[in-house]
C-alpha cells in the first residue's frame, strides 16, 4: 500500500536507527538525536505512548514511499481554530509547522469528528480536507431550511493541498457547488495515480427534510488536485446519512476506493454501510456492515488500514468498537474491543510487517470531555496478546493515531 503506516524495505535500517532515537522522547523535548544514534541492546519497546506537537489535537497521519512521516494536527478553540502540517524525513525533528487553512480560524475541532483527514497522492503530494468552522469564506450553497444569516448556514467542505515547492498550502478550496446542509465529517482519499477524493453527506434542493433524504456525495479530482469536479451521488440506494457522524475514505494498494459512512434510514436506521468503487469513484457498490437501530446521532468515526493479505476496518456500533478484515475471500466476523465500556469512540488502527494489528480507541470521552486512550494488540490470527493498555487524560475533542514502526513495534500518536 502506498502509504501504508508500514514504511518500504529500503527504509528499513535508516528508520530502525531513527525510531530507537525517536521515542526515547528526545524528538518531543526538543533535543537533537542525530543522525547515528547508537543502537541499543536493550529490547524495542513494543508500544510506545507519544504526545501531539505543540500540544495539538486529532492527529491525522501517513507515510509515504520514502518512510517520511506526515502529519496533521489541530491548535486553537473548538468551534474556530487552525489546521497545522509536520513531517519528519530523518526522525530526528519535526519541520516547522505550516498552517494548513489559507484563513484563520476557518476549521474545526467540536464534535470531534468534524476535523481534517490527510490523504498522500501522487508524487506524495499532501491532501487535507476538513469541514469549515462557522467564519469559514468560502461558504457553501445555502440551506433553505435555515436563517441566510446564520452562522452555521452555508458551511463549507473544505480542501487544500501541498504546493509544489513543499513551503506552503494553497489557498483553501469550498468543494460544495450545489449541497448543503454540511454536518458530520467530510474525508478524503487518494491514489499514486493523481486521483483525489473528497466524499461528504448532504442535502440538495428538492430532497425532502430530514437525515432519512441525505445522501453520500463525491467531488473527483484526475489531476492530484488541480482540480475537482462537481460533486456527484456516490450511492443511490435510499439508506439517508446520519448527520452528525463523520466518514472514513481510503485507497488501497490496487486502487479500489473504499468508504464508510452510517445510514439514516427511516431516521432510526443508523447501520453502518461500506462503500467499494473499483472505477476511480465513478460508480460504487455498497452493503451494510453492522445495523444499529437507536433514534439519536450518534457521532461516530471510522478507520482503514491494509494489510499484506487483507483490508481492515475499524468501527464503533452502540457505543462499543468493533474490527474486521473487509477485503479477504473469507472475512472474518467482527472483533470486539476488549473491556470496551458503553461509550467507546473514535477507533484507529495499525499493521505492522509482521502481520500483527494494533487497536487504539477511546472510553468516556464526551462533548467537551476528555476521555481514556484503550488499546489492545492482535496476532496474524486476530487473536489478542499482551494486556490490553490504558492512559487518562486526553485532551477533550481528541483521539488517538496508531502507527507501525519499521521495527515492528508500534506507536500511539495522541
């Protein structure tokens, strides 16, 4: 997979090297490791805790083809704040932060699922996507169900990319041509190929009121982002769209699209549906992966990652959190998070060249509450090892990242 959170053979001995230097903690304290650091003969820790930069929130991450490490975070209030880009060729540093959004205070964090995604295209140009704050410019197409003058009528999904020198972000773009009612979490994916995608759920005029009408909508871009098109249908069956629960998009290493998003249907209908285009987003087929009949939104997230055999993907379904292989002749039923409480949110996950999967999510965390980091690991078998792992205190508005170390250990990004 192109940027799979495994980095490629030819990295592996200068990253071996880098990751022992880098989660000895010296990165985060501003320290200088070097470019040698001496290997220790003391055994790789298997799962190593790490905090955001600069104390940020909802870290979003990818390698590329060069074992490079990309990464997103959010800085400022809930409602209003700032996008910021990092990446690190060497681990010894981070590169200074470059803020994402061409205006200030246009993203944000609230909700916790309405936040930037990062894709990797080609050339390992960097794509973000996010759902714009109430002072976003520029605004959508307004809803006709809402005040004009509200601020919150008109929001924007929002996209930018990397420019070609790799200094800076251009100017933010609104992908909404002709769909309102912007709410849960946009995504975004993308290819080696120059495909882009922006998926999102929303109304159009004409659509009858209510989450059961909503509707699963893609904007295509052929030129890595150049340009996009008109946003489009990606699904015609009438499932609705949850309104206040994000989407997972992702590319795998065949350049299938994939995307999952919850349903609305009939407003209690919540089910969790995947979405599988093998014709770069032009048409797409699509099945329920796990009902969920409850008559409240629930705010829920998702994730993908790949594997050497298999797509993964990670969900949450009556507050507890779920995984399951999607891509095998054979899939395997869904794992349950173990210990999983009544709210369990926000999972994410990680392979590494073994084979082996690590399960991140959250417990307790609430609007404006912060919550407690879970994990647990998985053999190639799905069977779980080691105790499953637990930290307090995460910042409110926040989740975790799971990442695969070079040397087969893993790393939770918080």
């Amino acid at each position: 997979m192109r940027c799979s959170n495994v980095s490629t053979s030819r990295s592996l001995d200068r990253w071996h090297a880098i990751w022992l230097c880098l989660f000895t903690g010296a990165l985060l304290a501003g320290t200088n490791c070097g470019r040698s650091p001496a290997v220790s003969t003391e055994p790789v820790e298997k799962i190593t805790l790490l905090r955001v930069p600069d104390g940020g929130l909802q870290p979003q991450t990818a390698f590329d083809a060069e074992g490079v490490l990309h990464l997103v975070y959010y800085k400022g209030e809930a409602a209003k704040g700032d996008l910021y880009y990092v990446r690190s060729s060497d681990g010894a540093t981070f590169s200074q932060p470059i803020r994402v959004n061409s205006q200030p205070e246009s993203a944000v964090a609230a909700g916790t699922i309405r936040g930037a995604q990062l894709a990797l295209g080609e050339g390992g140009r960097v794509h973000v996507a996010w759902n714009g704050s109430s002072v976003a410019e520029p605004k959508g197409p307004l809803n006709p169900e809402q005040p004009a003058d509200s601020p919150h009528n008109g929001l924007p999904m929002l996209y930018a990319r990397l420019n070609d020198e790799r200094t800076a972000f251009e100017p933010q773009r609104n992908l909404m041509r002709k769909t309102f009612a912007l709410d849960g979490g946009g995504t975004i994916a993308a290819d080696a190929s120059g495909h882009v995608y922006v998926l999102w759920h929303g109304s159009t005029a004409g659509d009858p009121k209510g989450e059961g009408s909503r509707r699963v909508w893609i904007s295509r871009s052929d030129d890595n982002g150049a340009s996009f098109a008109p946003e489009e249908v990606a699904y015609t069956e009438p499932t609705g769209a949850c309104g206040c629960c994000g989407m997972r998009a992702f590319v795998d290493s065949r350049g299938d699209l994939y995307a999952l998003f919850r349903s609305a249907r009939q407003e209690i209908h919540r089910d969790l549906y995947l979405l599988h285009s093998r014709d770069q987003g032009r048409n797409f087929e699509g099945r329920m992966l796990d009902p969920w009949e409850i008559n409240a939104c629930p705010m829920t997230s998702a994730a993908f990652v790949e594997s050497s055999t298999s797509i993964l993907a990670a969900w949450e379904t009556e507050n507890k959190v779920y995984f399951a292989q999607i891509g095998a002749a054979k899939p395997a039923g869904p794992i349950l998070a173990p210990g999983a409480g009544d709210d369990s949110k926000h999972p994410s996950l990680a392979v590494n060249h073994d084979g082996e999967t690590l399960l991140v999510w959250m417990d307790g965390e609430g609007w404006g509450k912060g919550g407690t980091l879970r994990w647990q690991l998985y053999n190639l078998q799905g069977d779980a090892v080691e105790s499953p792992g637990e930290t307090p205190g995460i910042p409110p508005f926040s989740f975790a990242a799971a990442l695969a170390k070079p040397d087969g250990g893993f790393a939770i990004l918080y």
